[in-house]
C-alpha cells in the first residue's frame, strides 16, 4: 500500500486551514501594522527549541530538515538565518503584508500556532548549521558585484553580508543565487510589498548585468565557519527522513506523522 506523503498530508490540512479561516480577518487594519503587532508579540516571549523542533515539521517539507532549501532557488535557505528576521517574515506572510502564495497556507495560525510557536520555530530555525555549498551565480562579473555591493548594500546587511539583528536586516550571505534574483526583482518591482522602501529606491535602476553582478558576489559570501554545517552533516532531529539523491522529496518516518502544531496558550 502506497504510504501518504508529508507533502499530500499537509495539503489536506492546508485546504482545511483555508476553508476554515476568516476571509475578512485583518482587512479592517492595515495589514503592516497587523504584522508589527505580531512580531512584537512574539518578541517578547521566550523560545522553547523542543517544541520548535515539532513545529518545524512544518516547514521541513520544503526547507528540508537541514533548513537549507535547494541550491536551484525554489526554497530559500532559513537554517541559521536571524531570529528576529524569521519572525518578522513570517508575521509578515501571516498578515499579507508580504505576498507569498506558496508559503501563506503553512503560515496560517490552523497549520503553524500561534506567538508562541513562531518564537519557538525561529529559534530552533536560527541556530541551525547553513550549507556550505549553496546555489551561485556564473561567476563573471564578481569585480562589479563587489564594487556595487560596497555602494549600496554594506550599509545595512554589513560587509559580510551577516545583517543586523536589532534592525531585522536578513543575513543574506550564504544565500542561493536564483532565491536572491527572484526577491531582487520582486522588490525592485513592488510585489514584495514589505521591502525597506530605501532599498527599493537604491536598486531602482540596476541593470541587469548589475543585478547579477552583485547578487552573484553576494552568493559566494561565506558565512563564518561556526555558523556553517560539516560535511555530510544531516539533521539529527529528523533521523526517519529519507531524502532523495536530489535533495528535494521527503519521506515520512514510518507509521507516524506529527499532527499540525496546535497554538500554545
């Protein structure tokens, strides 16, 4: 007998999360300031990693156990990315005040929790060891990428391209190429409607041998050692995952699956 997936069981509770939920929920506010008083929330509240493994499973379907996405840019690398930047995206995505179609049902508090979880999830995402071999660009034009990068990017996601914490400025070293010239355009065109409105105007006229210049440098920032995984390091919280040759499909651990994150009170 064929054994569901973890992606068919999540769409079924998916298609419940959005059936059930209020359409007109937060359409009285504005959806920034909905966000803001989530993440405040959150920020106020102390992480449990145990239960943020739990709630992980979650996002495990597409980030993959280690965090890490895939190296062709369809998922984002999270593992070890800021807590404070993990929270406010998420709050973010939750209240509309970033469009992401494919990530918003798992964001719903049905499927992922409440405050309580999300502050959980991003720590235990935060302290997760990041690939050292992440997707690059073609490596050609690395002298104007690290010219343009020293113009317009050092002042708020640093030299090394680690972020800001206090500011939730996403570390971006370390990330895939193809994730980072899609968020590129979308936020040079608009349609990732939670961009710093300093950056849009600040990347506003980037050709596009510019914009695959920097971003190309910006992919072979290396993150510092401690914050990198060793080689053929997996996930140990997740030892019944089977991960394809690819990296991509997950299997469930046999005969459980955990059931949606229900909020903590």
């Amino acid at each position: 007998m064929k054994v569901p997936t973890i992606r068919s069981k999540l769409a079924a509770w998916t298609f419940a999360a959005l059936a059930s939920a209020p359409i007109t929920q937060g359409l009285a506010q504005d959806a920034a300031t909905v966000a803001k008083a989530e993440y405040d929330q959150v920020m106020s509240l102390t992480p449990d990693l145990k239960n943020g493994r739990k709630v992980y499973i979650t996002c495990a379907v597409c980030h993959l156990p280690e965090g890490w996405g895939s190296q062709d840019g369809t998922y984002p690398q999270i593992a070890g990315q800021l807590r404070t930047v993990i929270i406010k995206q998420l709050a973010d995505v939750r209240a509309r005040n970033r469009d992401n179609p494919l990530m918003y049902p798992f964001s719903v508090p049905r499927i992922l929790g409440g405050p309580q979880n999300i502050a959980d999830v991003a720590g235990y995402v935060a302290q997760l060891p990041m690939t050292p071999n992440n997707g690059k660009g073609p490596g050609v034009d690395l002298e104007l990428g690290a010219q343009l990068y020293q113009e317009h990017c050092v002042e708020c996601h640093g030299k090394e391209g680690m972020g800001n914490e206090a500011e939730h400025l996403p570390q971006i070293a370390g990330q895939h190429y193809n994730y980072l010239m899609r968020q590129f355009d979308a936020i040079r065109t608009g349609r990732r409607k939670n961009s710093d409105p300093k950056m849009v105007k600040q990347i506003r006229r980037f050709t596009l041998r510019e914009e695959s210049a920097v971003l190309d440098y910006l992919s072979r920032l290396s993150p510092p050692k401690d914050k990198l995984a060793a080689a053929g390091w997996t996930n140990p919280d997740f030892p019944s995952f089977a991960r394809s040759p690819h990296g991509m499909e997950l299997a469930p651990p046999p005969h459980s699956l955990p059931p949606p994150a229900v909020p903590m009170q």
